[in-house]
C-alpha cells in the first residue's frame, strides 16, 4: 500500500518532470497554472503519468477538480483506495 509521503513524493517527481522546473518549487499550495505555469497540455501530460506511475484511472471529473498541487495527492489517494476496494 502506498504512503502518503510515497504519493506526495511520486506527484512532486512526476509534476516537477513534465513542467521542467525545480521539484523544490513543487509545494501543495502552488497553484499548477498560475504558480507552476502550466497549460491544459501539460495538466493533460500530467494526468497521464499519473495513471502510468500509480495505475489509476484519472477521470475527466478530476482535471475540472485540479487547481492546486495538493490536489493532485488527493485525487490520486482516492483514486488509489477506490482501485484497492475494487480489488
């Protein structure tokens, strides 16, 4: 089962990877648009490597949810317990 920090650390890679910037700069409160820059290609590209690293589903539903980095770690938590329940 995935920690917390397992998943906070993975999101941070993956959003720090696809948006080429410093994984320092990743925080939870830094908005992925406004803070961290990132356009809809970009939250898509994240979105799909997301589904790759943790094997989820990442439903449309969630890119309207996604603002915030600390979004991300929510969205991939439930997503996570969802799967486990359905296993």
């Amino acid at each position: 089962m995935m920690t917390q920090y397992n998943i906070v650390s993975a999101v941070n890679e993956i959003v720090a990877s696809t948006l080429n910037c410093s994984i320092h700069g990743v925080q939870p409160e830094k908005h992925l648009c406004y803070d961290l820059l990132a356009d809809s290609l970009a939250l898509l590209d994240i979105s799909l490597a997301l589904e790759d690293k943790f094997k989820i589903e990442y439903k449309e539903e969630f890119l309207a949810e996604t603002e915030y980095v600390k979004d991300l770690y929510s969205i991939v938590g439930k997503a996570l317990s969802t799967s486990q329940q359905l296993s």
